[in-house]
C-alpha cells in the first residue's frame, strides 16, 4: 500500500525565437511547455490543465498534451495545474507573457514650411507613441538598419537632431524611420520637409569715394 499525500509540481518553459524569460517583453510568438513532475516515492503525474487569458482569472480546465502558442498582442497569462494518480491537485499556479509586434507611431515632425528668412541651421524634431530610436536619410525608401543616421537626442518618446550648414534658399526632405525598445521598426518613411528662404532684399551701399565733395550726396541700391 502506497501513501501519497503530495501533489505534484508543475514547470513551465517557453520559447520565442530562443529561450523566454517570462514577464519580459518580446516581439514574437511565444510557446510554452508544462512540465509535471511528482514527488518521489509518489504515485505519478496524471493530468495537466491550462487556460490563457488576459485578465489571470481564467480557470484552467483544457488539458495540456503539446506546447501552447501564445501570440496575442499586449499582456497575457498562463494558468495551470497538476493532479497526479491518487489524485494530489497542484494549487493553479500562472505565468505571465508579454508580446509587443507593433512598431511606433510618429507625429509632431518640425521644422515644416519655409524657415526664418537668412536662417541656414535648424533642428529636426518629432515624438514617437512608445518609446524608440530614430534613424534619417536623405534618401527615401531605406530600411530602418540600413539608415546612416541616428538622432542624437532618441531614445524616449522625444526625439531631435541640430542641422547646420544649409544653403539658402533650397529645399529639404528628410526622411525618418524608428524602432521601438523590442525591435520592432517602421517601415514607411516619416517625411519633414521644410525649405530654406533668402531674404533678396536691397542692401545699402555708399556710392562715392572718400573723395566726395559731399558724403552724404547720395545712396545706391544694389539688389542681391
């Protein structure tokens, strides 16, 4: 005769292109497996049960024969159990996966339209929904890793890069792609365009030489 008064312990393991640590953050597919395992000199593993949800009140009541994937965006949980022969049931126990497959959303790009007459230095500026880092070429249609340049200020949910060197009276397009903190980036160029604008207006010039009879004679005006 066989006394067996303990229930059995189950193990979960999960996978996500490689191994899960549970309650991080991936930006894949999760797979988990249920281990059962009885104590010794016990009288064996019988069933395990699982349930998934999103609010970790679920009652687990499927039986558990192969891994479980679970693809659902946001926060979810795994709850499970075990029973072994006699039957000892395991007190539901859960574990939590978090899936993040959405890229960042941008808006609030500047500078926009024609800048400040004379003004050849700007400051590229947008936010992003979550958290990223901003890449920008000045080419369109670059993959996000193939972009030459990253932001210097990226990183939280702000994002700027310090422009100089701009010829006056041209036009500017830069094109903008970021990456949220799970890898996931966007894939559609976020466009600021912007122009730059010269004044060509007269400037003032003395028209004679220190010789003139009279220095306040007159003022020519020279157009650029």
């Amino acid at each position: 005769w066989l006394f067996d008064a303990v229930a059995p312990t189950t193990t979960p393991t999960a996978t996500s292109n490689g191994a899960y640590t549970f309650n991080t953050w991936t930006n894949s597919a999760v797979s988990v497996t249920l281990t059962c395992a009885d104590n010794a000199g016990g009288t064996g593993c019988s069933t395990t049960y699982y349930c998934t949800d999103t609010a970790n009140s679920c009652t687990p009541t499927t039986t558990y024969s192969t891994p479980i994937t679970i693809s659902t965006e946001g926060t979810s949980y795994i709850r499970y159990y075990s029973t072994d022969t006699v039957p000892n049931t395991e007190t539901t126990a859960s574990q939590t996966i978090k899936i993040d497959t959405t890229p960042p959303v941008l808006s609030a790009g500047s500078p926009a339209g024609a800048l400040t007459i004379d003004i050849n230095s700007t400051t590229l500026s947008l936010t992003t929904s979550e958290n990223a880092t901003c890449k920008y070429s000045t080419s369109s249609g670059a993959s996000y890793s193939s972009m030459p340049s990253t932001f210097e200020t990226t990183g939280t949910t702000s994002h700027s890069q310090s422009l100089s060197g701009l010829s006056l009276g041209n036009n500017y397009n830069y094109y903008i792609k970021c990456q949220d903190s799970y890898g996931n980036p966007t894939t559609s160029d976020y466009t600021i365009s912007f122009s730059t604008s010269s004044s060509g207006g007269p400037v003032f010039a003395p028209s004679q030489s220190a010789s003139s009879p009279n220095p306040k004679s007159e003022t020519n005006f020279i157009t650029q």
